[in-house]
C-alpha cells in the first residue's frame, strides 16, 4: 500500500491544469449561448474526455510512477506508454480546441484571429503550423520521439537532468502523440487529411516500429542498456530483467492501442469503399469487382447484345 499512498508530489503542472480546467468550462459556456442543446450536450460529453486526459497526465507524472520510474525502467517504460499513447489520444477525442479558443473574450479572440489569419507578419506562424499539421510529420515525428529518447545516451542524460527529462523527454512525447493521433481521428475543428488506407499504413509502421524497439532491448541483447539503473540503492532486481520487463510493456501495449484502431480505420475504410472486397482491390490495385448488381445486369445484357449482333 505504501507504494500507492506515498510519493505524490505537488508539481507546477498542477496549477496549469486547473487554470486550462476553467478556461475550457468559460469556452463551452460561450459556446453554449450560441449552440443548439444538441450541440451543447456533444461538447460536454467530449469534455468529459478531455479531462480525463487532464486527470491521467497528472496521475503520470505526480503519482509514485514518477517518483518509482526512477528506480525502474519498467515503471519508466509505463510513464513513456501513457505520456505518448494514452494521455495524447484523450486529448484528440476530447477536442479542446474551440472551447478553449472561445476562453478569450471575443475582441482579443478577434485580434488574435485577424493577426494569425490575415497579418503578413504572421505568415511564417502560418507556414510552421501547416508542416506540423503535414501527416508524415506526425507520423515520424512521433516514432522519431519514442526511438530517440529510448538511445542509452539521451535516456540517460534525460534521468539526470530534469529539466530535460520533463520538458522535452515528456513534452515531446505529448506534443508527437498529439500530432499523431490528430492524423486518425477528427478532433474539431481539425480533422485528418490523408484516408483510412493511409491511417492503417501509419498504424501499422508505428507498431513495427515499437515492436522492433522492444525486441532489441529484450531478445536481441543480452545486456542493460541504461547505466542510470546500474547502481540504484535498495533495488535488487537486476537492471537487465528490469529492462525485459519494460520490452514487455512496450511490446504488449503496442498490440493494445494498435489492433484496436486498426480495426476502427478498416471499417471506415469499408464505410467509403462499399464492401471489404473493394477495400481489397484498392489495396492491391486490381480494378473494382462487380456488385451482385452490376453482375446480373451484365448477364442481362449481354444475350440481347448478342442477338442484336446476329440479326445485324
């Protein structure tokens, strides 16, 4: 029990959390006064989600997985695994974009529209915003980020600095998951650009990816990666177990949060394409079979064509 109820911390993160709490209830307040209930109730439920990942990012980082991270790697690779899978995905589904915007009163929100949207100063803003909005960039930026920060130099220097240990090993964690998940589901007003296909494909890269890093600081070495848990006072599990463990988490996880989105695409993807036969013939690239329909009026056809042709 004392591995639950001991080493919360108070963390800066917190105040931050609550303040973006009450700027997203004064948006959809806003938001509400100009909205059908329908609507309304849509948002508030979305919300729900919203803080949800608002509750597991605090849990992440301020609860005893932090502070036991730093005895074990396998603890570590869970806080990697929500900070970038679990906490990233919420925040997507939930949509906290237009509520938030609608915090700011409506001048400053004009102000700050006209300046973005229409100010010439602002177009290079303009320019970075659609290359992080480009979809291979959220692709690979986020397996860059996990591959990165998993290179036992930069891991290490990561657990012995902490500013970048929170600031860029988690932020960008945060920031990559966001971009990539923004690439799979609609997160209004922004929604993906490239189609189900395409989404299955960046899936699939991701958990091969994953999956080939998990293997390689499990099965294929036969040693600890990390000098940071070499020597840590009180441990006595051996740093090598502690890193297959955390393989195992990685590997396990990765089958997790894939197969089930994988799913969600290929139906979406048969939504479009009509029947899973359709979806089959874009992939490979053989032209589109016949329906039941189109087969029966061609067997129709086909005898008047050649009755046609014999009274010719």
């Amino acid at each position: 029990m004392n591995y639950v109820i001991r080493h919360w911390t108070f963390d800066p993160m917190l105040v931050i959390v609550v303040i973006t709490v009450v700027a997203h209830e004064m948006g959809l307040r806003r938001l509400a006064t100009h909205s059908r209930a329908s609507r309304t109730a849509f948002r508030r439920r979305r919300s729900i989600v919203f803080y949800a990942a608002l509750a597991l990012l605090v849990l992440t980082i301020d609860s005893p997985i932090d502070y036991w991270s730093s005895s074990y790697f396998a603890v570590h690779m869970l806080e990697h695994i929500l900070l970038s899978l679990a906490v990233p995905i919420l925040l997507v589904v939930g949509a906290p974009w237009l509520p938030l915007l609608f915090a700011l009163p409506v001048g400053v929100r004009r102000r700050v529209g006209r300046f973005f949207y229409l100010s010439s100063t602002a177009r290079p803003l303009r320019g970075l915003g659609r290359l992080v909005r480009n979809p291979w960039v959220g692709v690979l930026s986020f397996n860059a980020a996990m591959l990165a920060w998993h290179i036992p130099s930069w891991f290490n220097l990561a657990e012995d600095n902490g500013f970048v240990h929170v600031w860029l090993m988690h932020g960008s964690f945060i920031v990559t998951g966001v971009l990539f998940w923004l690439q799979i589901f609609r997160s209004s007003p922004m929604k993906p650009v490239k189609g189900p296909l395409w989404q299955a494909g960046a899936i699939l890269f991701t958990n091969v990816t994953m999956t080939i890093l998990a293997m390689s600081m499990s099965i294929m070495t036969k040693v600890s990666w990390y000098s940071t848990y070499a020597h840590v006072p009180g441990v006595t599990l051996s740093p090598f177990v502690d890193q297959q463990i955390g393989a195992a988490l990685l590997w396990v996880c990765g089958d997790f949060w894939a197969l089930p989105t994988l799913i969600i695409v290929i139906r979406r993807s048969i939504d479009q394409q009509g029947s899973l036969s359709s979806v089959i013939d874009r992939i490979i690239g053989r032209a589109p079979s016949m329906t039941p329909e189109q087969f029966r009026r061609t067997a129709i056809e086909a005898p008047a064509s050649v009755e046609g042709g014999s009274l010719s």
